[in-house]
C-alpha cells in the first residue's frame, strides 16, 4: 500500500515538474536590422543567419547558402512574393535550430539577392510561418528576444488570427474601414500594404509557396489603422490596386509590430499587442 501511495506521489510530482518546465519561456536573440528579425542559428552542423518571415508560408534556404551546405538541387517550383514571382528548387529537408529549438524544415533554396538589397546583412534564408504553429511565441523587439512561451499573457489588445495562404492574417481596419483580414508580415519592414478594395482587380490565380518579403513602396500614403482597441493616426501606407495574396487585404509589416511585444498565440488562434518592453540590454 505504502509502495502505490509513493509511486503515485512520484508521478504527482513528474507531472507537476512538467507542467513547471513548459511554463517556462525559452528565449531565442535576435538582431534587429534594417527592420528585420535575424537569427543566428545552424543548418547540418554549419552556421546561418536565418529571416524571421511570418509572411512567407515556407522557409526557405538561399541558393548560395544551399550550395555552400552541398545540398543537391532538384525541380524547379514557383513561388509568388509582392509584385514578383520567382523560381525555387527542391532540396533534400535539412532541419535549422537555435538555442536547442527547431526553427523549422527547410525543403526549397531561392535566389535570395533581392532580400539581400533590402538587408545590410546577410541572409542564408528565411524562416516561415510554420514556426508559430503550435506555439505561443512572444516577439519582444526592444530587447531583441523570440519567447517560446508556456501559455500567453492576460496583458494587452487581443486580436483573432486565422491561417490563410499557409501564413496567418488578423483584422485590421483603415480609415475607419470594416476589418479585413491582412497577412502578418515580420518579412515586411514597411508598415502597411493595403489593397484598395473599390479598384481590386480580379483575383489572379497564384501557383504555389509566397514570399511576402519583397516589397514595392511606389505609391504610398498617410492612413489611420485600427488594430482592436488600438488606433494609431499616421502610418505609411502602399496602396495596391490588385490582391497581392488571394483573398488577404494586404501585409502588416514591422514598422508597426516592432512598436509594440506581441504574442502570436496559433494554440488559442489569436495575437496580443502589449505596450513594448523597456530595454533591459543584452
């Protein structure tokens, strides 16, 4: 009787014990560059600086960064980006990590030289959107820093999220607009695309993976958004005159994400923007 009653303490305590670790956030740095995440991380035991691109609904390796790692080629696949298409090839899946934490299967290489002209540093490749899957993920960008964390905070203007397109969109509204559903874009380091609903052309048929990196700043203008309870007055807005995505009104990019700590919460299927963190220094 005594040995049950001690074993079923021992398992009382393990559950706890593992309710404990999950509770506890695992932290992922990152710089923060020309407005964008940059993770340091490690591809088959070699170094890489890995793109945080929500917007991007595949990670992705660069061409060069593919052949340094001797990864083989194999077919061609399209991929669509803002206003550009492109060519990627199929690779043997290699498995990034940092910190002891999966970042994700990378399974395509894509010329990456136009990202590389809109980031002063270099990058191997881009981390999609299936790094929130399953997660509750807290990016903090005052004090450059991924949360991996057990539950999501009670702080904050809550949003729903939904998956689209294989990335995941929340409302936002402009000028007072109804909500639409918009991309969430960390690979964006504009503040907002939007697509300007009375001139939406016919939505185009698009082919496979998107890339929301590239981005086309051509005819831009001063809005207010509304994202829930928050409204913030002027931001800079590129105005599209066709779908970008199918079904989506645009990209939400980090010139508007980096003000604020949010918390991408794909497990309750919503996102929390709390005021920003006070640096604390690396």
């Amino acid at each position: 009787m005594l040995n049950k009653i001690a074993v079923r303490a021992l398992l009382s305590v393990l559950a706890f014990l593992s309710l404990a670790i999950s509770a506890v956030a695992r932290d992922i740095p990152f710089d923060f560059v020309d407005g964008y995440i940059l993770v340091h991380a490690s591809v088959n035991a070699h170094p890489v600086t890995l793109l945080l691109d929500s917007g991007a609904s595949a990670s992705v390796l660069s061409l060069k960064t593919a052949r340094r790692l001797h990864l083989r080629l194999g077919n061609p696949q399209p991929v669509d980006g803002v206003d550009a298409g492109a060519t990627a090839f199929s690779i043997m899946p290699v498995t990034a990590s940092a910190q002891s934490t999966q970042l994700g299967e990378f399974a395509l290489a894509i010329d990456l030289r136009n990202a590389a002209r809109l980031c002063s540093e270099p990058i191997d490749g881009l981390i999609g959107a299936g790094f929130f899957d399953g997660r509750v993920t807290q990016i903090d960008y005052a004090n450059h820093r991924l949360r991996l964390l057990g539950c999501a905070p009670v702080e904050g203007a809550t949003l729903p999220l939904i998956a689209k397109n294989g990335v995941y969109c929340l409302p936002v509204s402009v000028n007072g607009s109804k909500p639409r559903w918009t991309r969430l874009d960390t690979g964006c380091n504009d503040a907002l695309h939007w697509v300007v609903p009375r001139v939406v052309a016919a939505t185009s048929q698009r082919r496979g993976a998107s890339i929301g990196f590239i981005t086309d700043t051509s005819a831009e203008t001063l809005v207010s958004i509304r994202l829930g309870d928050i409204t913030l007055p002027h931001v800079a807005a590129a105005l599209h005159c066709a779908p970008i995505f199918p079904g989506e009104a645009g990209l939400l990019g980090s010139e508007v994400l980096s003000q604020y700590r949010v918390t991408i919460d794909t497990r309750e299927d919503r996102i929390l923007f709390a005021p920003a963190s006070v640096k604390t220094g690396d």
